[in-house]
C-alpha cells in the first residue's frame, strides 16, 4: 500500500466530531519549516483527502499544527485571553514511505490527546 497521511479531530468537550477545525501540516528542517498542506475539517471532523500522498511523503519530522482557540471560540466555548491551548501542534516523523500514517486528535479547551491511528 502506498504511503499517506490523514487526520481526524474530535471534539471530546461536545462529544462530537470538530467541524471546521483549520490545520496546517509543515515539513521541518531543524527549525525551519515548509508548508506541505492546510485546510479545515469537514462535518466528519476529517479532511477531504490525504494531507499526504504516494507522490508527497518523504521521511523525515513534520509538525501538524491545529487552530484549537479559534475552534472552540467558533463552537461558542469560553476561552480565556490568552488562550490556554491556542495551537495544537503535534511533531512527528515519517520512516516508512509505505505506511498509513493517521493522526487523530481528541480536543478539549484545556486539554488534548493524540496516537498513532490506523
């Protein structure tokens, strides 16, 4: 199977899927960064289509950053100024150009959770 990368967020305070949730996914080079994807989350809390792709994944770390405060502010959820959590930014890496890679993320105003899903 080729390899890709895909996302999911759920929303644990609401118990439902984060709809309209904006992501951006970066390739790093040490601290430098490239953006590769962005987007928002479809009515399922997914995006529409591989954030990478057979002909996109290279290995390597990335950094898959979400707008968490901007979320739960559209959602009509209190959030403090500043923030607790305004970005969610998850770092990872990449071996097997070969492997579904899937990261879902569970969210809260004041707190998240993530692992490698299949």
């Amino acid at each position: 199977m080729p390899g890709h990368l895909t996302t999911h967020v759920l929303d644990v305070a609401l118990g439902r899927p984060a709809v309209g949730i904006r992501y951006r996914l970066y390739r790093m080079d040490g601290e430098n960064r490239t953006l590769v994807s962005e987007g928002t989350t479809n009515a399922d809390g997914r995006v529409d289509k591989p954030l990478l792709t057979p002909a996109t994944i290279k290995p390597g770390p990335y950094a898959l950053q979400y707008d968490a405060a901007a979320y739960h502010r559209a959602a009509g959820m209190p959030v403090l100024d500043p923030p607790f959590l305004d970005i969610v930014e998850l770092r990872f890496s990449v071996s097997a150009l070969d492997q579904h890679y899937h990261i879902p993320l569970l969210l809260a105003p004041y707190s998240y959770s993530t692992y490698r899903g299949s």
